[in-house]
C-alpha cells in the first residue's frame, strides 16, 4: 500500500513534466452549473417508448374502431391490444403480433443486446447466420451462398424479420408438431 501511495501521491523523481503530479493530488476544478436539472432519464429512451406505444395504439384503433380508450400505463397497452383485436380476421392478428415482435426486437438491440438476432433462421436460405449490422440498422446474412445479384450479403429489415418469424410461429404445419 505505502509503494502505490508514494507511486501515485508523491511528485516524480525525474524530470518535472506537465503530468509529474497525480490527477487527484492537483486543485479542484469548479464545473459550470446549469440552472435546470438533469432529465430522470435518458430523454431517447422516453421518444423510443413513446413511439412503440403511440404505434400500437394507432394500428389497434385502425383495426378494432371500439376498442375504447387506450389504458395510461404503457405497461398495459400491449394486453389491451391483444384483447381488443381477438376478434379480428388472422391477417390483422398477425400484423398486429408482427408489430409488438418486432418492437421487442428493437428494444433489445436498443439495450445493446443484438444477439437476439442470432436465433432467427434467414428468410431467404433458412441458416442461422444472420448478424445485426449497426451501421446500416439491418440485419445481414452471413452465408456465403446467400447472397444478392450483385455480390453481396442479403439484409433483411427488423419488421421483415419479425413478419417471417410470426408467419413460421402460426402457421398450420408448424402448430402441428
């Protein structure tokens, strides 16, 4: 202990130097004060929360007119939506699970976890080599054979993957198994 503290707390034996002194051994800096305080949280996660539920609502009162008011908890919004559509024709029912997968998806790619990527087949060859790719905000596969006209890898978009995902989890074939 006393060898980290004559290390870091005591000036340099050489040469004096612009950094001869420890950070914390140096005067305190006086910041700038704002004159509002800072926001509860992070103002994007907020917009992106808002959005989610502003869309299902929207997509549910498009679908389900008599639906009534959409409930003030965003928590719930996702069970009022469910229930309200039940009635509705499969087509509506899987545009509407399409939407929530898919804004599951972007919530977790938006929490840093984009590995839930991984345990998506491709739409078009049907491997497990699909990749989020930040930059482009798509979802590339990575199969060699899996390829465009020109060359390079297929990308998909969030809502393409979550609508082939929905498509494969309903249909008949696979409830049969």
């Amino acid at each position: 202990m006393r060898l980290l503290q004559a290390e870091f707390s005591t000036p340099s034996r050489t040469a004096p130097t612009e950094y001869s002194t420890h950070p914390l051994n140096a005067a305190p800096r006086t910041r700038a004060t704002s004159p509002h305080s800072p926001a509860p949280m992070d103002l994007g996660v907020l917009d992106h929360i808002t959005a989610a539920v502003t869309e299902v609502i929207e997509h549910t009162l498009a679908v389900a007119p008599d639906a009534g008011p959409a409930p003030a908890v965003p928590d719930e919004v996702y069970r009022w939506a469910a229930a309200a559509t039940s009635t509705a024709g499969p087509g509506e029912q899987q545009a509407r699970d399409t939407i929530i997968y898919r804004q599951g998806l972007e919530h977790a790619i938006a929490m840093g976890e984009d590995t839930v990527i991984r345990r998506h087949p491709c739409p078009q060859c049907g491997t497990y080599g699909l990749l989020w790719q930040a930059a482009s905000r798509r979802v590339v596969c990575v199969h060699t054979r899996c390829t465009t006209r020109d060359g390079s890898s297929t990308s998909w978009s969030l809502a393409q993957i979550a609508r082939h995902h929905i498509a494969a989890t309903n249909s008949p074939a696979r409830r049969a198994t």
